[in-house]
C-alpha cells in the first residue's frame, strides 16, 4: 500500500516532468503545439524547429515566416527526397494551413531554420521565438530545446511520424 509521502512524491516529480514539455500557443484559429527545437553542437550556424499547427477555423491561413533574437533569419523549410537525394529548399510562400488540417514541422520535412545563429542551442533551454502568420497575425512561443538529434519531450516514439 502506497503511503501518502510515496504519492505526494510520485506527483510532484510528474509535476516537474512536464513542465519540461513545450506548451501550446493560440492564435486566431490556429493552434501552435509543442513547438521543440534539436540542441545544435558548437559552432553550427543553423538549427531546426518544429511544432504542429491545427487550424480549427473555417479560413485557410499561411505560416509566412518569423524571428528569434538568437538568430539572424528565420525561415520555412521543406525536406525531401529526389530519386535518392535528400534535398532542402526555402518555402519563399510559406506554409499552407487550411481549415480542418493540422500541418506537422517535423525532421526531414517542414520545419522551421534559424539561419545565423548567435550561439548554441543547448539542451533543455527554451528559445523565444515569434511566428508570422499571414491571416492571424503574429504570436509569440517558446521552443524548447531537446537533445541534438532527439525527439520532442514527451515523444513516445514507435509510431512512425
């Protein structure tokens, strides 16, 4: 039988656990979740972001760019594969979300790029950043930084993503 110190324990450390998870954010119609970002080695001069974006209004909107103080440009990637080659390109236009659809920045597809970066990004450190969106305006998130090629915090894993 658990006794009530056991439990209060149990809680608590369950408590600090997620508050190591990144949050979600609203703007307009859009849902901004779980924004995360890779920690980046020493020296490197661009790092990847990523979170989900639901839209859960009746007008399509667009992910058209943003900024962080921690690096000099903020771009929308797309990764892919051509007869064998990976391949990553700008999204000039942005990032289409329409009505009803959840669009997932995730590695080795969308994403977002913080190009220039100032310094490192290190594990467990959260990097403000603010989104563009062309309807909805601008909001203002926290991506929190993982382990350099890591999963989300909270990532189960295993199912294919």
């Amino acid at each position: 039988m658990l006794n009530r110190n056991t439990i209060f324990a149990a809680m608590a450390s369950l408590l600090v656990a997620g508050s190591a998870l990144a949050q979600d954010y609203a703007v307009g119609g859009l849902k901004i979740e779980q924004p995360w970002a890779r920690a980046t080695p020493k020296g490197a001069s661009v790092g990847g972001g990523y979170l989900k974006i639901a839209n859960t209004g009746t007008t399509a909107d667009r992910l058209v760019g943003g900024a962080s103080d921690v690096s000099e440009r903020f771009e929308i990637h797309e990764m892919s594969m051509d007869g064998g080659v990976m391949k990553m390109r700008v999204l000039p236009k942005g990032l289409d979300v329409k009505p009803g659809q959840t669009v997932e920045l995730k590695p080795g597809g969308y994403h977002v790029m913080f190009v220039g970066l100032k310094r490192p990004f290190a594990q467990g450190e959260r990097i403000k950043a603010t989104l563009q969106f062309e309807k909805a305006g601008k909001v203002d998130v926290e991506f929190v930084v993982g382990a350099i090629g890591g999963k989300p915090a909270g990532h189960s894993g295993g199912h294919g993503h």
